[in-house]
C-alpha cells in the first residue's frame, strides 16, 4: 500500500537532525515503512509567494536518506502523471519527497483540485502536522475527500496532551506569548484571557501592546491593523507588557532586565505554563537573554505542568542549552509541542480545520 504522509518540515536552523519537528517525522516515516508500505511525503517550508529554491524541500533528501537507510526520492515537479507511474515502479518501504506544496496557489487556497491530483498518487492519507492544523490549505483539508484518512502519532499525542491543559488548567496558569507572527498570535488573546491568569508578552504581540499603550515602539516589529480589534482589552490587567526593553536602530529586539525579573517573578508562581514564541531576536546572542530568562524561570519552577511550543521557540531553547535540563527535570509534566499558532489556537478553544476535517471522517 502507499501512504501519502502529511508532515512538518518548516525547520530553519541548518543542523536540523536534533529538531524536534525532524524527529518526529522520521519516526513517523519509519512507523509505516515497517510494515512494508510506501510513503508518499507531503510538506511545505516558508511562505513562499510562488517558486522559491531558498524554500525548496530538496535539502531534507540527503539527510533523510542518511537516517532513513535508504534513498529517498525527489519529486521536484508536480508531474503527477509521471510521479504515479514512478511510486508504482518502485518496490516496498520506498519514501517519496513531493517539492514544497505552497509553492502551487492551490495549496493555501484548499483548492479540490490539487487534494484530487495528490490523492492520485496513493491508498491512504495519514496527517502528522499538527503545526499547519490551523490552516486550511489542500494537503491538510480537501485532502481527506478523496483518500481514507487517518491522524498520525504526533498529531494524537498534541490533541491529548493539550486537550488536558484545554479543559483543566491548574491555576495560575501563566502564558507566555512572542515571535513575530503577530497576527496569529495575538488572534487568540481575547480568547485565552478568560482562562489565563497571567499573558505575558514579548517580541512583535508585546510590541503591539505597547504601541497600543500609547509607548513610542519606532519601527519595531508589530500589527497595526490589530490595534482596533484589540481596543477592548489593551489595558485589561492581565496581560503584562515589558517594563524596559534593548534597542538597536529604533527597534525594540528583546526585553530588559526589569522585565526578566517581573516574568520570572510571575512563572515562579504558576501551576501551569504555556509558552510560545521568543522573547526578542534570540538569533543575535546580545538579543537573546530574554528569551534565555524565560526559559530558566520555566527550569526553576519544577511543579507546574508545562506546554512550550512554535518551531522558534523549540530552537531557541537549544540553542540556549535549556532544552534538555527542562526535559530531564524530575516530577515534571512537561510537553514539548510542535505547534506554535496551531498550539495557541487550539488551546484558545478555536476549531482547527484540519482536525475538523479528520473528525469529519472519525478519524480523530
Ligand atoms: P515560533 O516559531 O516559536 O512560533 P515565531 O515564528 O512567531 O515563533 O517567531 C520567531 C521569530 O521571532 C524569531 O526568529 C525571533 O528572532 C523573532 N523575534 C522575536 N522578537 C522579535 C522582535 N522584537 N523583533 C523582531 N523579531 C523578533
Ligand atoms: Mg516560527
């Protein structure tokens, strides 16, 4: 039988063989391979306007060959004719890599014509992308019209885990929201302070804030277009801003040091913990101490059940070596997820359409 396998490959750093998302995929992939199945991958990087080779796919095919022990296959085209007579020529367990799907308009669009050409190219349809869950584009929704459909591991263990902390938060329950995709982020705001008792804010959503708090961000990274919408709750008291803040060329790029002690003051006393998003331009080491706070607030406090996700987030904690101290902290309750918007949309009790659409099909 051939799978075609929905994953999540948006991975920036280079040495991407330890990133959670990668790893995760490769254990996926191995699962069907087992049992003598051919897997068909589908997957996007970016967001690409069009076709763009710095957003290509092909960089994952040497290293997946290398960990897979076999030699995955390329498809760079979207010649579906000739894809289908390839997949059928080949023999058991072979991978397929299908070329980053936003590059076709379709993609972001659901179109039912790309889900029909891509259901051609195999049996059954498995999702494991959660993080894309909240978008509704072709290879995430239409996709399930036309093959048998099923969740994969990852996406089931992200609506288990995050289920619990959905329905049940123990209080307080401090979230902490940065990075720079501020309008999805801040999106479901409205809808997390009803349950948070804390939102602390950093990068564009904290930015955000402050402009709309009548403080001179400059040129900083944030989303005007949100303020009106945001009106309502500006000064509700429990979405703390930053208190200072590290600039360079009239940009605010990372919290201060008053603003790390206040988070840190505040996640010391929190029974569960949401994080997604750094606190500043981690990238740069002189921009990434509030982000390193974070997490060493989040290592300290050792009760509280704890949701860190976003493909940044999860980086920035390796690179800034609080990964694996947090991972192997005894008694904690801790869950690493792959999510960032789809993670706070879900927690935020939206409907993701991609989960819709596999409960549609009682796949989930
Ligand atoms: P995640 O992938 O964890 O969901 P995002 O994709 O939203 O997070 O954002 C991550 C990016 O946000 C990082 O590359 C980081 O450099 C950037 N960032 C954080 N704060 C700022 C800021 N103040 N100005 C510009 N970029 C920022
Ligand atoms: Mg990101």
């Amino acid at each position: 039988m051939t799978y075609l396998l929905r994953l999540n490959l948006d991975i920036k750093e280079k040495n991407f063989k330890d990133n959670l998302r990668f790893k995760a995929a490769v254990s996926t992939i191995k699962a069907i391979q087992k049992r003598g199945h051919k897997v068909v991958i589908l997957s996007h990087r970016g967001r690409p306007k069009g076709k763009d080779g710095t957003l290509s796919l092909r960089p994952f095919v040497p290293v997946l060959s290398r960990v897979l022990n076999r030699k995955v296959v390329f498809m760079p085209d979207f010649n579906f004719d000739k894809a289908k007579q390839k997949i059928a020529a080949s023999p058991p367990r072979s991978v397929f890599l299908l070329e980053n799907l936003r590059f076709l308009p379709g993609e972001n669009r659901n179109s039912q014509t790309l889900a029909r050409q891509l259901s051609t190219l195999a049996d059954r349809y498995i999702n494991d992308d959660f993080a894309t869950a909240h978008r509704e584009a072709a290879s995430v929704v239409a996709i399930t019209k036309f093959l048998p459909s099923q969740a994969g591991p990852i996406l089931k263990a992200e609506v288990k885990n995050l289920s619990r902390v959905k329905n049940n938060p123990r209080h307080p329950l401090v979230v902490i929201i940065g990075g720079a995709k501020t309008e999805d982020k801040l999106g479901v705001i409205k809808n997390l302070l009803p349950k948070a008792d804390w939102i602390l804010l950093g990068g564009g959503p904290a930015n955000t804030f402050l402009a709309g708090r009548g403080f001179n961000i400059g040129k900083s990274l944030h989303a005007p277009a949100l303020l009106r919408e945001l009106k309502p709750i500006i000064n509700h008291k429990k979405i703390v801003t930053p208190i200072d803040w590290l600039t360079e060329g009239g940009k605010i790029l990372d919290i201060g040091p008053e603003t790390r002690a206040l988070y840190a003051e505040i996640i010391a006393q929190a029974k569960t913990i949401v994080w997604n998003g750094p606190m500043g331009l981690f990238e740069q080491k002189k921009f990434s101490h509030g982000t390193e706070a974070i997490a060493r607030a989040i290592l300290k406090n050792k009760v509280a059940r704890t949701i860190i996700g976003g493909g940044e987030t999860i980086t920035s904690l390796g690179i800034l070596n609080t990964r694996y101290k947090i991972q192997d902290t005894k008694n904690r309750n801790l869950f690493l997820s792959t999510g960032g918007g789809a993670m706070l949309d879900f927690l935020a009790g939206k409907k993701l359409p991609a989960i819709e659409a596999l409960r549609k099909k009682h796949a989930l």
